[in-house]
C-alpha cells in the first residue's frame, strides 16, 4: 500500500443541536469579532437567526452577500468587509458557495495578493482568520476540505484554490440548518455528495480510510435521499444526509474526485448550472466510461446503492450501479441532457478543450481520457 496522508478540519462538532456549540468554539478561538458569511435568502428563511439568536453578547456582523456558484470578485467585496470591521474570524452559514467565500475571506485576512496568484495547489502562504463551517446544505462536504471553488466569469471557468490553510478549524454539522432547503437543493447537493463518494471509491488515491468512508456515505444517501427530498421535515434523514455529506467530504478531501467533477466544471463556469445539476448530468455517462476500469469497485458500489449482487457478473453489477444513479436521478426529478439547459451542441468541442485541462482532477480517475474521449461522453450527455 501506498502512503497516504488524511485530513479535515480540525474539530467535527455533529448532531441535532451542534450549532449551540458555537459560543464555546469562539471563545476557545479568541475569536471575538466574527463576520457571519452567508446569503440572503438563508437570512429570509430564519436559517441565520438559528445561529445569531445563540451569539448574545458576541459582537459580530453578517455578509449577506453571496450567490450560488460564487465568482472572485464576492470573495473580494467580503474580504474588505471584513477588514473594514476588523474581524477575527469568519462564521460560513450556508452551502459550499458560502463556505468556499469563507474559506477565501480568511486566506484575504492574512495575505494581500490577488485571488489569480494563489489559483492552484499549495500556493497560499499563510493560514488566515480561524473559520467556523456551519452547513446548510448536504451537499459539497466543503466543511471539512481544503478547497474554496471559485467562478472566473471571464475565462468562463470555475478555479481551485487548494491549500490546508483552507481547512476549517471547526465544522459543525446540524440536521436542523439543512430543513429548510427546498426539494431541488436538496436533490442536487445529495446528488454532488454522492458523486463525492463514487469518485473518491474508484480514485486511484483512495485509501482503506477514504474507502470506509464512502462506502457507508453511499449506503446512507441512497435510503435517505429520496426520504429527505419527499419530506424536508423528516430530520432523521436530514442528520442522515449531512453526516453522509459530511463523509463523503472526508473521503473526496482526501482521495480527490475525478472526471465526473472535472466535466461538469465547463458547465458551471460557462452555463452557471448549479454545480450538483452538472455532475447528475454526466454521472451515469461518466460511470459508464469508468466502470471497465475498475468492475470490482462497481460491484461494491451496487451493494452500497441497495443492490444484491450475489447472482450477478461483475459486469451485470455495474451496469446495475449506473442503472441505479439514473433512477435517482429521475425520482429526484434532476432534468437528463445537456440540451435541456440549453447548451448549443456546437459549444461541446470547447467544453472538451477547457475538460481536459483540469488534470489535477482527471489524475485521480481509473480510466484515462483524452479531449476526444472526454468530447464523446459530452455527445452521449446532450
Ligand atoms: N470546497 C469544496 O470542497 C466543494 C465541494 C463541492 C462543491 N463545492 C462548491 O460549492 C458550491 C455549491 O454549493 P451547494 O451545492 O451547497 O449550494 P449553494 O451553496 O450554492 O446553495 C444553492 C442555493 O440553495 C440555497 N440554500 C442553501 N442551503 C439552504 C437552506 N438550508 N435553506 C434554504 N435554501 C438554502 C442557497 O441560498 C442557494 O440559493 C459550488 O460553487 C461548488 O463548486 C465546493
Ligand atoms: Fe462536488
């Protein structure tokens, strides 16, 4: 076996409740000033109150000012923010857009470069302001990974910023902030966590550790997706959800995710759709392509989804599995086909092209694509 290192945030605090824990973390933090970062309509939906109603006594203010697949420029505009009110240290309370700002906020308190600069793997040079990760959707895993996603509008591109600066010093992880999420939020952050947890399963740097990890995320979220998207009140499927979301993060964090992550990128960079709307839409395609590479870990992946696979081929499993997603899928009503978000056909040769070039993701697939490969499965998507 090769070597293989793990890591997260720095402290899990989990469970109905978790968030009461937040004073407490603020104190052992000398955090005495937070920026609470969110969006506007988690402020609507009395999401926010469920954690400011907690924070008597504390001086803090609220950034309300990110958007769903967040560009640069909101990293930008709540890093001022921030040092305009000489906070100390960020509370994130929203899905991974919110997180990744936060994440951003923090590297911007401490360094003075430009976001540009430190695009890439270990390219921030200091650990900033303490963050505390609050999510509300289940969802990214962002919580408890060393990655801030940010869009670059321009070049039409979603951009990496890696670094374990990044990584929260606390996730807290409460069923209850996630009640709220509408039955599309939910479908679509259940979807990415669990293409986090296949890709992370079938990453050539997966390990035993990751691997426990995804199994059983997997194993939760198909029980408790449908359950958690038919009834967004049923908390047991929420904890059910975030806790697998919140898995699935540790493994991906660790053992990366692949090309199912690296296809979609072109879509939200350039279509702006919704980032677990992008990987539902190749998943299966992507799965397909990948499962000759690795039909034993297909078989595994059956036996997670709820498949018996005792009288099956290693080859009848798979296509069973990628059966499997497609279901989900649909029962979640996640529309099929690039066409139907109206991508121009003749724009998939250019999305192949920008595809291809993100080879910190493609590494760790099973099966190795070229442009033109990666130019098929877009075809066989639309
Ligand atoms: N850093 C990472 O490790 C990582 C991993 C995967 C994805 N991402 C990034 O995370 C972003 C997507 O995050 P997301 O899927 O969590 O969605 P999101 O944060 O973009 O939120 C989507 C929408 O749902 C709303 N919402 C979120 N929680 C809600 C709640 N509890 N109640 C009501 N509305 C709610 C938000 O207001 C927003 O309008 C993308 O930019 C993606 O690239 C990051
Ligand atoms: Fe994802």
């Amino acid at each position: 076996m090769s070597i293989s290192s793990f890591k997260i945030a720095n402290k899990l605090i989990t469970g109905e409740g978790a968030t009461s824990r937040i004073p407490e973390e603020l104190e052992r933090l000398q955090v005495k000033n937070p920026l609470i970062i969110t969006d506007k309509i988690l402020v609507k939906v009395g999401t926010v109150a469920k954690v400011t109603d907690l924070l008597e006594g504390v001086n803090f203010d609220i950034f309300d000012g990110v958007l769903p697949e967040p560009e640069f420029s909101i990293a930008e505009d709540c890093a001022k923010v921030f040092i305009k009110g000489e906070h100390d240290g960020v509370i994130a309370i929203g899905g991974g857009s919110a997180i990744d700002i936060a994440k951003a906020v923090s590297v911007f308190s401490n360094y003075e470069g430009s976001g540009e600069e430190i695009v890439g793997t270990d390219l921030v040079p200091a650990k900033g302001a303490p963050i505390i990760a609050v999510p509300t959707t289940a969802g990214t895993g962002s919580e408890v990974t060393n990655i801030s996603i940010l869009s670059d509008k321009k070049a039409q591109l979603k951009k990496g910023v890696v670094s374990d600066f990044l990584l929260p010093d606390v996730a807290i992880v409460s069923p209850e902030m996630t009640i709220s999420m509408p039955p599309s939020v939910t479908a679509a952050s259940g979807i990415d966590a669990l293409v986090h947890a296949i890709e992370a399963y079938i990453s050539i740097n997966r390990s035993p550790i990751t691997d426990a990890l995804a199994l059983h995320a997997m194993k939760l979220i198909a029980v408790h997706l449908p359950k958690a998207y038919t009834n967004p009140n049923n908390i047991h499927s929420r904890e059910m959800m975030a806790t697998a979301s919140l898995m699935a993060g540790m493994a991906f964090g660790n053992a990366g995710v692949g090309a199912v992550h690296a296809l979609a990128y072109p879509l939200g960079g350039r279509y702006s759709i919704a980032h677990g709307i992008s990987n539902a839409l190749l998943l299966p395609y992507v799965m397909e392509w990948n499962k000759i590479s690795c039909l034993e870990r297909f078989r595994d992946i059956a036996e997670a989804l709820g498949i018996q696979t005792g009288h099956l081929s290693d080859m009848e499993a798979a296509d069973q599995a990628v059966n499997r997603m497609r279901d989900l899928c649909k029962a979640v009503r996640i529309p099929d086909g690039l066409r139907s978000f109206d991508i121009p056909e003749d724009a998939l040769e250019e999305m192949a092209e920008d595809a291809s070039q993100i080879d910190r993701l493609l590494k760790n697939n099973p099966r190795v694509l070229t442009k033109q490969d990666i130019f098929e499965i877009y075809k066989e998507a639309y």
